[in-house]
C-alpha cells in the first residue's frame, strides 16, 4: 500500500475511532485536554508506524493500548496527583498483568458511557454555544481545526482559541467527567441535542458562504444523533432529534438543483427524496412515541416533518395538522422563530391573510430584526395576495440580510419577479 493510501486509512481510523479513545482516556486521566493529547500522540506514532507495519486488524484497541501506556506514564510523573491518581499508578506498578488486564476490560467494557460522558463534557453549560459546537466537532467528530473553520466560516485561529479556551473552562470549573444526576439530566440532555442540531441545522441551510447546503455537517450530526439514542434509549427527545434529522436530510438532494441553486420545498420532486432515511425517521418517531408522556419539542418537530414526508405531492400535505401541531410546540417551546414558522402552517392551512396576520404580530419583535427569514415569508405571504410592490420591497430586504450567496440570489430573482408583476 503506498504511503498517500495508508496516511488516508489512518485518518478514516481516527475518524471512527478517536471519540472512543478520547473518552476512554477522559476517564483515566479526568481532564479531556489532555486525553485529547494523549490520543493525538498515539495517533503521530500510528503515522510513523502503520506505513511500515501496516494497519493493525484492530485499529481502536491498538490505539487505546499505546494511548493508554502513555496514560500511565503521565500518571507516575506527575508531582501533583490526585490521590485516585497516586493510587492507580501504584497499582499499575505492582499489579502487573492482572491491574493492565483489568484495566483493558474496564476500557471496554464502559466505552458506551465514556462516549456519553464526553457528549455531557464537551455540550456542559458553562460553555457557549459556539465553543460546544467546535468542541464537539472536535472530539467526538474528529475533525480537524481547518475542517470546522471552513464548515463555520471562522479563521482557523477563532476556532482553535474556541476550542482552547472550552478545555481550559472545563478544568477551571472542575466538569467531572461523570454522567450527569437525576436531577441535571433534563437540562444537560438538552444542551447535548441543542448543539447536535446546531450542527445539523448549519448543514441544512447554510448561514453563509456559497452553498446552500453542507451535507457533511448534516451527516455528522446525525451520526452523533444516533450513538446518543443508542446511548440513551429510554430519552424520548433524543429519539425525536434523531426522527427530525433523519426526515429533513432524506430532502438533501431535493434542496439543490443541477447547479447547486436553492430549491424550496414546495418546488421539489419528491421522487428524489430518500425513502430509506424517511423509513429511519418515522420509527424512530414512533419509537419517541412508544415512550409515552407528552411529545418534546424535538419529537414535535420530527411530527411537522413526517406529515411532509407523507404527502405524496404539496397538495396532500397536511396543513391543518401541521398548523396544529406548532401550535402545540408554542405553547411548549415559545419562541419568535416557531411563531414565524406557526404563520407559515396557518397561511398554507387558512390562506395568506390569516398567515399574514400572525406574521404582522411579530414585527417589532427585537430578536427577529435582523433575521432574513421574517422578510422572506413576509414577501411571500404579499406575493400570494397580489401585492406585488410591497412583496417587492420585502424580499429585497430579506437579501440584505441573508448571508448565503445562494439564498441571496434566490430572493433577488424572486424581488424581480414581483417588480415584473407590479408593472404590469
């Protein structure tokens, strides 16, 4: 195998296996920093290695045994251990085979944990947003500083500093690596599927840049989606983010045309939408379901979606349900933007004027000001009822805002268009 293919199997290991290591070493060494250094080690001696030797047949426990040696000798040469520190590196001098042989078991055996304990860690609240976002990218999605700069559109630097500064954070404030109590649960949990659709929204509808959609970033998220409902099986909410990912992305393909151009719902040829990942959505919809008590905003959501993926064509869509069940989600989750969206269902359901009329309601609304989305319907909504010039205006506006180049041109086409009609 030439160096260029081993060096790409390497990362496709690291790729897979590094939120594992991580988290396997974060419970050894209790400071994900360093088990985050502790693991890029191993992976420097896998690259001077592996060229020669080749790919050992288990590449994650090949990983974790060297990382783990590596672990140990820190261990002993720290002058400032904790006590739980001083006893394991006690233990590993003087248990010989049987202390490693237990201690390679634990790593196994616990690994499911390790991996939610480094979601906790790396979603904890005493973090921003944008620092749980690069964080989580980083250790659980192995990606790399550029790769989250160029998915984000931020210097290499801006997120190296984010993801410096989250680590020092952690330690500061002394994050256990642990699973969260009873008590916290509720609102870790949230944190964890708040960062993971951030993620997949970014991916869904690009806040800036050339592309209207990066299919990377939704396939990451649902990724981590999904190890969190196998993790967490009996977390109804972290079934209905799963559900919700797994139905907006079997649109992926119908959101661009040929020249990677925007296409809006209503314009899509469903024939193109993924049937499987559709399949994936609604049982883990069901599964949400299953669970019992009353519907999160998450599996709320993934209802709003699976009435799209039923409708065979926009005409069978169900509005009135979907009207309905944003109303249900407002009451729970009350915020500008599902109000926006409330408007959008009651305006297809009971006609443009009475979607108009909510929409109105949130002019002046401060968190909305500068949010392109709120001009763009309100165009449409003018466009629908034949005010043309008004329309106009609107989706102009909604252009200034925007800051995707595709979305941009799409409401400029849109803005002429309505100029067109207005002239006539």
């Amino acid at each position: 195998m030439s160096s260029d293919r081993e060096h790409r199997a390497i990362e496709a290991v690291w790729r897979i296996e590094s939120a594992a290591l991580i988290a396997g070493l974060a419970r050894i060494v209790r400071d994900v920093g360093v088990a985050e250094d502790l693991a890029q080690d191993a992976l420097v001696i896998a690259l001077e290695r592996w060229p020669e030797s080749g790919v050992p047949d288990n590449p994650g426990a090949w990983l974790m045994a060297t990382a783990k040696h590596r672990a140990i000798d820190l261990l002993r040469r720290s002058t400032r251990l904790e006590r739980k520190h001083e006893e394991l590196a006690r233990e590993l001098e003087l248990g010989g085979d049987a202390v490693e042989a237990q201690l390679e078991r634990s790593i196994e055996e616990q690994v499911g944990d390790d991996l939610l304990c480094l979601m906790f860690m790396c979603c904890h609240p005493v973090l921003s947003a944008e620092a749980r976002v690069a964080l989580t990218l980083r250790l659980l999605g192995g990606l790399k500083t550029e790769e989250i700069a160029r998915a984000f559109l931020v210097s290499e630097a801006t997120v190296a500093q984010r993801i410096v500064r989250a680590k020092r954070t952690l330690a500061e404030a002394r994050v256990p690596f642990d699973l969260p109590d009873a008590q916290e649960l509720g609102d870790r949990l949230s944190s964890v599927l708040e960062v993971v659709y951030l993620i997949f929204n970014e991916g869904y509808t690009a806040s800036g840049g050339e592309d209207w959609v990066r299919a990377d970033l939704c396939e990451e998220a649902l990724r981590l989606g999904r190890i969190l409902a196998e993790l967490a099986p009996q977390e109804p909410e972290a079934h209905g983010l799963v559900a919700l990912m797994e139905i907006q992305a079997s649109r992926l393909k119908a959101r661009v045309g040929a020249d990677g151009e925007p296409v809006l719902l209503h314009d899509q040829d469903r024939a193109r939408w993924d049937r499987l990942l559709i399949g994936r959505g609604l049982a883990a919809l069901e599964r949400a379901e299953r669970l019992g008590g009353t519907l999160g905003p998450y599996a709320l959501q993934a209802a709003i979606a699976a009435c799209h993926a039923r409708a065979a064509t926009p005409g069978e869509t169900d509005w009135v349900r979907i009207a309905a069940l944003y109303e249900a989600l407002a009451q729970l989750a009350p915020s500008p933007v599902v109000e926006l969206n409330r408007a959008v269902a009651v305006a297809s359901a009971f006609g443009p004027a009475a979607g108009l009329e909510l929409l109105d309601a949130l002019l002046g609304e401060p968190s909305l000001k500068a949010y392109h989305l709120l001009p763009s319907v309100r165009g449409d909504l003018l466009t629908r009822l034949g005010r043309f010039q008004e329309a106009q205006a609107e989706l102009q506006r909604a252009a200034e805002l925007t800051g995707n180049a595709r979305e941009r041109r799409l409401l400029l086409d849109r803005a002429r268009a309505c100029a067109w009609e207005a002239g006539r």
